[in-house]
C-alpha cells in the first residue's frame, strides 16, 4: 500500500503511514463507488475458544469462511497469486479474529512489538466500531506473532495522526507455521493465526454498546502485505525494488486501507440470520461524492466550496430516494447534508464534513 515515510522515531513512522495527498473525485467516481463492501454474519461463540492459531476448536466450525482476499484495487488487478481468507466469531469477552495464508515461504524479522509490521509480510485487522471513518483501530501482526496496534482518530487523508501510544490490554494473539520459519531448505504451507480484541479495549472509542447488540454492524478492514523474497547467503531477502503486495478482503479500489467507508460490513449475530446491506448506501456514497469533490476544489483554490454550484466537477445524477446534497460553510470547513427516504416512506438525514466525518444527522 502507499506509505510515506518519516525515519525518525518508531511513533513518528506511525503518524506518517500513508499517502496524504488529495483524494480525487476522479478516483472516488471511476475506481471505488461501484465496489459493494463485502457482508460477513458473524456468530456467536457456542464453546470456548482457545488462542493458540491452530482454528482446531469446535466453536470455529459454525463461522463461516470470508471470500478469497482480492486485491486492493479490486477487478483492476489480477487476483492474488496465494490464497488468504478470514473467519470471525464473538462472545461477552472478545471478538475473534482467525485467518489462513497460503505462503510457501514462510519469513519474518520483526520481533519488538510496535515497529513498523508490514516491512514484514503480515497480516492487519482494521476496525470502525460506529461507520462514522473516525476513531478506528488497527493492528497489525507477523508470523512470528509480533504486533503492532494503533489508534486513528481520523484518516491519514484527512490530517489523522497515528496514535502509536495506544495498547489493547488483554489482547491475545497466537500464530502456527505449516513448515518452517525463515527456513529456505524446505517449502511451507503457510501460517495461520488467532486474535482476541478484548470488548473492554474497543468500548473506548466505540460509541455503542459492547459487546454488540443483535444485529449490529461493525466497518472492518482486513489485509495481508505481501513481499517478493529470494535467497542471498542461505536467508530469504525481499527482491530490490519490487512492490509491495496488497491484498484485502474487501476491495477498496485505490491504494490506500485508510478509507474506513470502504471497508466491509461485519453483523454481529446470537442466531442464525441473514446479511442485511447497508440501507443508508444511497446517501452515503452520495455525502462522499460530494465530499471528494470538495477535495478537488480545496487542492486548487485551497478553500471549500460554499454551494454545489461552485463544483464545477460534480455532474452526476443523485441516487434515487436521496435529496440533492446541501452545503452549509463552518468555522473549519463545511457540512454536507442530504436526506434519504427509504422503500416504506421512512427517512433519516446524513451528513458528512469537511474531515471525511459522516454520521446521521441526529447524533452528536
């Protein structure tokens, strides 16, 4: 994925993560507005779970495989080369995390918790407990089960600075290698790997109930970089200049994981139901068209657009159901707004800001 980098201290690699510059509407319009974010059920956990990456435990049987892991930029890229899939569960303590990765070299050099992971191949959670693309959580672990866990309290793109401080106490993490680690002799299958996000440690900055409630819906992001490695001296060595791997769950359509309103919908579930879209898509993706749309228009008269009318770019026709966006001009920036009205005559009012913030219109 895109990264920029500042070497000074491990906290300030951690606030510099990603590509800051302008998101183009462009790219919001062409690449990302047509990918649906993938649905997962997610059940409860009838029996124990027992951290320990081998996904032998009785209770992983009821929780269903994710699709194959794609790449980041969805259809535009060929499909992965090594197969990667996720599976999820939860109960009143945590919510468990489980994946497989094909990997027929099996590396890894990352040992101090909280350096920069994905210099490794790794594998990374991403998690925006209310939908809103502010105060989520990433972590990040390698095969040999060294982590590395941030807190974002809004997108790198929108001036988010990394919090490299936060922690997850309790958190449990786990890994099992099918081979041999950073061992070239032998061939391997892969690694798998367990994690348990303790409720406690999300309910920070949640801002809903946790555990979840039935039915309830949580953004969640999953990735593995990827690194093209050969031999030098009997030990495995990225090859110079070759990019890195970025493969994900749910295609976000550019190179950039911090786009929480891409990710993928995880409902959170006590029985047996059925995935049920996101009905407010309408006039979300219709905030955010708007929303990139402003990007473009601050890159080049670095101020925001006051009226619609003064985006010039934004000729596009408004899903049905949701009102032709409102702006209205703010101290630091701008609020969007549009109603949407839904199939049995209901309708709610969304927003979004100037920060990539979209929430419905009646929560603080």
């Amino acid at each position: 994925m895109m990264r920029s980098f500042c070497v000074l201290s491990i906290l300030v690699v951690a606030a510099c993560a990603e590509d800051t510059s302008p998101a183009l509407l462009s790219d919001w319009l062409a690449k990302m507005r047509s990918i649906v974010p993938r649905g997962y059920v997610c059940p409860r956990a009838a029996k124990a779970v027992t951290v320990d990456g081998k996904l032998d435990d009785a209770a992983w049987v009821a929780a269903p495989w994710t699709e194959d892991f794609v790449d980041i930029e969805g259809d535009a890229k060929p499909k992965p080369h090594l197969r990667t899939r996720a599976k999820m569960l939860w109960d009143e303590d945590y919510f468990y995390v489980a994946a497989e990765l094909e990997e027929p070299h099996v590396w890894g050099t990352m040992t101090q918790h909280d350096t920069v992971i994905f210099n490794d191949p790794d594998f990374e959670v991403f998690l925006d407990p209310n939908g809103d693309s502010h105060e989520y959580y990433e972590f990040e672990m390698n095969a040999l089960n060294t982590g590395w866990d941030l807190f974002l309290p809004k997108p790198y793109k929108d001036g988010g600075q990394a919090q490299n401080s936060w922690e997850i106490p309790g958190l449990k993490t786990a890994v099992q290698v099918a081979g041999t680690i950073n061992n070239p002799v032998d061939q391997d299958e892969g690694w798998s790997l367990e994690v348990a996000f303790p409720w406690k440690a999300l309910a920070q900055h949640a801002h809903r109930p946790v555990p979840p409630q039935e039915g309830d819906q949580w953004r969640v992001g999953f990735s593995r970089v990827e690194w093209e490695v050969g031999l030098e001296d009997g030990k495995y060595v990225k090859v110079p200049k070759t990019p890195e791997h970025n493969w994900i769950w749910s295609a976000q359509g550019v190179v950039d994981m911090h786009r929480p309103e891409r990710w993928g919908f995880v409902q959170f579930t006590r029985r047996t139901s059925e995935f049920v879209r996101d009905p407010s898509a309408p006039a979300r993706d219709a905030l955010q068209t708007v929303y990139y749309a402003q990007k473009d228009y601050f890159a080049k008269h670095r101020q925001w657009a006051t009226d619609l009318e003064e985006l010039s770019s934004l000729n596009v026709k408004w899903p049905t159901g949701v009102t032709v966006p409102v702006l209205r001009p703010t101290a630091d920036g701008y609020v969007c707004a549009a109603t949407l009205t839904s199939l049995n005559g209901k309708t709610q009012r969304w927003t979004i800001r100037q920060d990539a913030l979209i929430k419905p219109a009646d929560e603080p």
